[in-house]
C-alpha cells in the first residue's frame, strides 16, 4: 500500500530536499519538490501527501492547509520550529494531519509520514457539506466561507446533528440527549444558549443570511430554503 503514496515537498532549503527526496524515493515513493513561492500552484498539487516547511517565504500556511482541505484533503505534515501547544493544536485546527518540530533528522520526518499515512488510510475522512459551512467529523474541524470555523465541543457537535440531517426537524428534547447522553436533565436554558451561539457564529462568518432555523415551536433543523 505504501507504494501507492506520492509526495509534495514544500521547503526552501534545495539541500535538505534533495537529501530527503533521496530517502523517500529510496522507498518508492515519488516525490514532486517545491523550493520557491514561484513553483507552487496551489490548483495543482496531485499527491497523497503534502511535507511543508511552517516558514516557506511568502506562503500562507493555514490558507493552504485549509484550501487543501475543502479541495484536495491531501494528508499533510507540518515541519514546524513552534514549541507553543495553543499553535500548535491551531495547525491541526487548519487541517494538518499532524506535524514535527524541531530537532529532528530526515530520518524522523520518513518516520512520521509513515504514521500520517498509515493513520489516514485507516481512519478514512467522514466530510459533510451544507451550503458553505464543510464539517471533518474524522478530524473534529469546521469551515465555513473558506475559513477556519471556532466552535466548542457541544456547538461542533450540536451542528454535526443538525448537517447530517439537514431535512429533518430535531427536537430540543433529542437534541439535549444527543449533546449530554440522555434526557433526564432535560434543561431548556443550556441548549438555547448553545444554539443561539452557535447560530450567530455562523451567520457573522458565513455568506447566507440563515443557516439553522425553528421549526415549529420546540425543534430546529437546517435552513435548506
């Protein structure tokens, strides 16, 4: 199966490509090598995988990690200098599938691509689409309008209810049972709080007017109007 993996390596060190090229076809695996801002295009990467250096001149990293993910969903490590976790969970929040810091050998970086892939084959994507709103349930992220979207762990999973069943009314009672495992607590508050934020946060980042809306008095489904 690993024959099957190609690779984009993005960095701007002609060196450390080379070098690392050398390793990766030494197992089979072709390898397509991008050292300037000049030779990317970003409507043209067609591998399985993507190696990029976090400070390749002139490149916006979470733009393309993104634009790989609504597009191409090519596997992707981040080569990365970071120690800070707050960036790095935003790197993985983007759509890296994983990322190395330093120091490290190419040696560690073939290591790691084999952990990527391995994990991506056996974790396949599940991606659901609403107007522009893009849900990886696989990888916990959302995106809407081509941009990452920040929700809380109860709004990503009260808007994953809701976008896989976009034409089915769900009522506030399943709703609370599907966000706090059952109903015997039922508490109205709660999740009219959590779906008023979650309904103003789409509708400030996205491009349509109404993305959830009431139906009837007590349940809410998506707004396919």
């Amino acid at each position: 199966m690993l024959n099957q993996l190609t690779v984009t390596l993005i960095h701007e060190d002609p060196k450390f490509s080379a070098q690392l090229s050398a390793l990766l076809e030494s197992h089979q695996m072709p390898v397509t090598t991008i050292s300037t801002i000049d030779d990317l295009d970003e409507n043209n990467i067609n591998t399985s995988m993507i190696i990029i250096h976090e400070t390749f001149p002139r490149l916006n990293l979470k733009k393309l990690l993104i634009a790989n993910k609504l597009h191409r969903n090519a596997l992707t490590l981040v080569l990365t200098n970071a120690v800070s976790g707050s960036y790095l969970e935003s790197l993985l929040d983007s759509g890296a599938d994983d990322y190395l810091t330093r120091p490290y050998t190419i040696e560690d970086i073939y290591q790691k691509l084999l952990s990527v892939y391995r994990n991506g084959i056996l974790k396949p994507r599940n991606i659901y689409r609403f107007k522009d709103i893009i849900l990886d349930t696989t990888t916990r992220s959302a995106f809407i309008n081509d941009q990452v979207l920040s929700l809380t762990e109860k709004e990503f999973k009260l808007l994953t209810v809701l976008v896989k069943q976009p034409y089915q009314p769900h009522s506030n009672t399943a709703l609370f049972e599907k966000l706090w495992g059952n109903a015997i607590y039922e508490d109205q508050t709660s999740l009219i709080a959590i779906m008023n934020s979650l309904i103003h946060k789409l509708n400030a980042a996205g491009s349509y007017d109404h993305y959830i809306r009431k139906f009837g008095e007590e349940s809410y489904m998506m707004d396919v109007r």
